[in-house]
C-alpha cells in the first residue's frame, strides 16, 4: 500500500475490490509509507471504511522502524510500541496481524524489542510478528530475546535480483559471482528450516528501484522467455513472474506494491502456474544468474 496516498477514494476502493475478487487478502503497510508518517494506513481508512465483519476477512501487516526524519533506524521499546499504537489509530482497527520491524537496525538492543514485543502481544494489539530484510545472524540475535515466533521476512527478490537464491546454485565454484556469501548466506534454507515466510518485494525491479524486467532492453533472453511461457499458459509476462516466485517450495508471498487492479489480477493469475523445474531454471539461467 506503500503508493496509495495520492489516489482518490474511489481508486482506492477499485484496488481493494479488484484484489478481493482475485482471492488477495493480505495487506501490506509502514509507518513511513506516504508524504507524513502513517499517512497511507489513514489513506487506506479513509477510503475504504471497513466494516467489522469486512476487517475480519483480511490480514493487515505494518511495519516500524524507520524514522524519516533525521533519516536513521530505531527499535527502541518506546519507539516500536508508538508507532505500533499509532498504526492502529491510522488503520481504525483494534489489532495488527502482523507487525514487522523494518530493515535492521545496527543499535538494536533484543532485550527492547522483547518488551516492546511481549506488551504488544498480551495487550493484544499485534497477534504476530516478523521482520524485514534481516540476514540469518541478525534474526539469530533477536530470537536470543524475543519469544516470540519471527513469521516473516520481507526481502527484496524478482527474477533477476535474487541473490539469495543463485547464491546456492553457485556454490563451490570458484570466481563466480554468484558464488559469494552475501548476508551471512543461505537465508532462504534458514527461513525454511524456522518456519519463516519471506515476503518477496519489488518481484518485477530489475534491481534496486532500477526499473522492472518487463521489455528491458539488458534483458531480451529473459524476456523472450518470459514471453514464450505467458504464451503457453495463456498469461502475461508479469503472472509468469510471479509463478517464479511462488513455484518455490519456501512457500514465499508476492509484495505486489501496484496501484493498478489489472495488475494485481495479472499476478494472481500467476500464483496457480506451477511451473516445471526446467521453466523455473530457465528462468533464472534467462536473467543472466549461473545454473551449473
């Protein structure tokens, strides 16, 4: 929901409708995303005016953690707990589904964001939580205080930027890149081994905020066969896409991060496409990654 603030309450209601008539249910927020803090959770209320029983049928994940002003990162007890209690306000809800803490912060202290944690949870204000581009170790440290189970990562992963998985393809083999140990390494085998979700963000970039993959001109190979299985499955590029993603045993979640309802139909699409090994590794092989 990250874009949402300039659109009109009928925009916004378009996205929502069309999102739960192609089975979306979940919906992803920040206290940094919009013009001021928490502006898209309002925007998000504003617009839509949910009812009880319509609040009831999808899951509301926000995130806290970043301070724009000042730029800098802070999990601090009385930062996390404020933001958390301000979300709610902006949301009009009484609970957050899912709260996550967003991006590490290097001054982190587990024993803070423990407490933050444990009186979010039995004030019943957050029913779960998770955090957002972690690396193993830095979960690691967290979970030496925190109780509670992480249930998800949100990550940065598209076809082409997916280090975190061409880092295990590549293995062992001397001066490849992709065989580098980024990020402590195997982030998605920890994830999977802890029952994590990780949260695939900006699934269509190139890169980081580069532009998507769709017709770039640094991608034809890519691209083509992009084209060949939207083809095949009677789909556009972008629902083959997505497939990449949720193929995965990981079990991971599309961050779709569109304001366009054919979009997000497009992507869903793209959830039902199991494609073949050969389709997956060729897709990844097509983005330029190595396949050995």
């Amino acid at each position: 929901m990250m874009r949402i603030e300039e659109l009109s309450d009928d925009d916004i209601r378009a996205l929502y409708d069309r999102c739960r008539e192609v089975g979306v249910d979940f919906f992803d927020h920040a206290d940094l995303y919009g013009s001021s803090r928490h502006a898209c959770e309002r925007r998000f209320t504003e617009a839509l005016k949910l009812t009880a029983s319509e609040r009831d049928e999808i899951t509301l994940q926000t995130k806290t953690g970043i301070v724009a002003d000042d730029w800098h990162f802070d999990h601090s007890y009385e930062h996390i707990v404020t933001s958390a209690e301000e979300s709610l306000e902006a949301l009009g809800t009484d609970r957050i589904d899912v709260l996550l803490l967003h991006r590490p912060d290097a001054l982190v202290e587990p024993d803070e964001v423990a407490r933050a944690f444990d009186h979010l949870e039995s004030s019943g204000k957050v029913r779960a939580f998770g955090v957002s581009n972690h690396t193993p170790r830095q979960i690691d440290l967290l979970k030496t205080a925190v109780t509670q189970p992480l249930v998800a990562n949100q990550v940065q992963l598209s076809i082409t930027h997916s280090t975190i998985i061409a880092q295990g393809l590549a293995s062992n083999m001397a001066g490849e890149d992709d065989s580098i140990t980024r990020d402590g390494g195997g982030l998605v085998d920890y994830s999977r081994i802890n029952g994590i979700t990780l949260q695939a963000w900006s699934p269509f970039q190139k890169g980081f905020f580069d532009g998507v993959i769709f017709g770039a001109e640094e991608y034809p190979v890519l691209n083509a066969k992009l084209d060949e299985l939207a083809a095949k499955y009677g789909v556009t590029p972008t629902a083959i896409a997505t497939a990449w993603i949720t193929r995965h045993p990981a079990g991971m979640q599309v961050v779709l991060g569109t304001t366009n309802p054919q979009r997000v139909a497009d992507a869903a699409e793209g959830s039902d496409i199991p494609l073949t090994r050969g389709e997956w590794y060729g897709l990844i092989q097509a983005a330029g990654h190595k396949v050995p």
